[in-house]
C-alpha cells in the first residue's frame, strides 16, 4: 500500500461501518513491513488506521484469500489478547 490508498481503505471501511453494511475483503496482503521508509512514507500510520477500522466493525466482515493469495506478515496482526 501507498499512504493514500491505506488512507482510503480505511475511510471505505469506516464508511461502510456507518451505513450498516457487511464487509466482504479480497485479501492478498504482504503486511507492512516497518522499516524506515515505511514509517517515513506513513504507510505504517495509514496501515494501523486499516487494522483499527476493522476492529471497531460491527457488521460480520467476510474475507476470501485467492487461489495464490497471501497473507503474512504485518497483514496478519491484530487486537490480540497476550
């Protein structure tokens, strides 16, 4: 992701949140990968927004992994209990 485009990920969540909407996601995601050019870029800023968005969701969210798709790394974070 860009900073623009995870910007805009996360105001499309956070707007479908509102309307009451169910969320379906086509998810082939690297993670971010939290070196410097990422923090000095933003993508890691705009990316927690992404990560925050869906964990305040109240609508089911419904997320389809590709034939060849991945999701590893940063992508596969969360809100999760120590």
């Amino acid at each position: 992701w860009y900073p623009d485009s995870a910007f805009k990920t996360a105001s499309a969540i956070a707007n479908f949140n509102r309307e009451g909407l169910p969320l379906f996601m086509l998810a082939n995601w690297r993670g971010f990968a939290g070196g410097q050019r990422d923090m000095f870029d933003e993508v890691l800023k705009y990316g927690a927004h992404i990560v925050d968005a869906l964990r305040v969701y109240k609508q089911p969210v419904f997320v389809y992994i590709p034939a060849g798709g991945e999701l590893r790394g940063g992508g596969v974070g969360g809100d999760r209990p120590h």
